[in-house]
C-alpha cells in the first residue's frame, strides 16, 4: 500500500471572499450556522450577549461566501456580504460631473 506523504500547501487565493455579520444581540448560538460552514468560518463565544445566549462569531479570513450560514439560520441574524478582491473598482462618475451639480443647484434665470 502506498502512502501520500504531501505536505499540504498554504491555501491558494480565492477568487470569491466572503464577510459574515451576525446580530449577535439576536443570535440564540444554535450553532446550526458552524454546521453548515464548510469553511470552519463560524465558532460558538464565549460570553453571552443580552439574551443570556453565547452567540456566533466569525473569521472573515477563511470566509468564501458561500452564504450556507445564512440558508439554515432559522432567526435571520446573519449577512453575508461577498467581495471580488481582484478586481479593480471602476470609476463610473462622469467626467463633467461639476457642471451637472453646478447646473442643478443653481439654474439659469
């Protein structure tokens, strides 16, 4: 029988990142969310919040955006946002843009 002696490399960049935001005054700590992170992005506090539950925190590092989390939660407490962190943000104003502001706050008599 042959072994697999690989040693596992750094994860490589991934084209989707994600950021989970948990209400975390809401968050009852079911932890059906870290069930369905397949990721290992979600992990039960250790303190409670308002309610007397620990909640849900999160590692936006490893997060894809998957948005498994916020499928199961059955109290809605969480968003997830996702970003492109290859692509270049593009400039849509357009160039005349002082005038357009300039003709709208002060008309022609």
């Amino acid at each position: 029988m042959e072994q697999n002696n690989t040693v596992p490399t750094a994860g490589k960049e991934r084209k989707v990142k994600g950021k989970v935001v948990i209400d975390i005054q809401r968050c009852k700590g079911c932890e059906l969310c870290t069930t369905a992170c397949r990721e290992q992005a979600l992990t039960l506090s250790g303190t409670i919040n308002s309610k007397g539950y620990r909640y849900i925190i999160a590692n936006n590092e490893v997060c894809t955006g998957c948005t498994n989390c916020a499928l199961v939660c059955p109290d809605a407490v969480i968003t997830v946002y996702r970003t492109h962190p290859k692509k270049k943000p593009v400039d849509i104003t357009p160039e005349n843009i002082r005038e357009q502001l300039q003709s709208i706050m002060s008309p022609a008599k």
